[in-house]
C-alpha cells in the first residue's frame, strides 16, 4: 500500500509542510492571501498522495480545483492587492 506512493510526491508534501511552518509562524494580516494561497497548495499536495489510497476521482479534483485551482486565485489577489498598496504608498 505505501509502496504505491509516488516518492517525488512525497517528498513535495514533506517539503509543502516544513514551508508552511515558517509562513503560519509569520502570519500578518497583510499576508492573509498569500497564506491562504499556500494553505491551498499543501491541501493539494495532501489530496495528491491520499488519492493512492482512496476516493481517486474526488481527490484528484480537490488537487487539481483547489490546491492549484484556488491558490492560483489567492496568489493572483495578493499580487494584485500588494501591488496596489506600493501604487497608492508612492502617490
């Protein structure tokens, strides 16, 4: 059963999670967005190696919809909202 685990998988979740140690313990508010967008990548991360074991087609969407799908909007916010402050700090 873990020998169906793919190791580069693994080892993206093993590295997703020890990043996420530094981005939780740094939470600002004005990083909220961007904490949301790599809270959603590690949920992918997490549907890609859970979805060896069980429920393939629901996983496989939660990775693909949410961990890529959903960070990729929250990344895309929090560009725009910081780039927006920088515009409106050097008015």
């Amino acid at each position: 059963m873990l020998a169906e685990l793919s190791p580069l998988e693994v080892t993206g979740l093993v590295v997703s999670l020890v990043g996420l140690i530094p981005v939780v313990t740094q939470y600002r508010s004005e990083t909220k967005l961007f904490t949301a967008g790599y809270v959603l990548l590690v949920v992918g991360m997490l549907a890609t190696n859970l979805e060896t074991f069980a429920l393939e087609p629901v996983l496989n969407m939660v990775e693909h919809g949410i961990g890529i799908g959903l960070a990729g909007v929250a990344f895309l916010a929090a560009a725009y909202v910081r780039r927006k402050e920088v515009i409106t700090a050097g008015e």
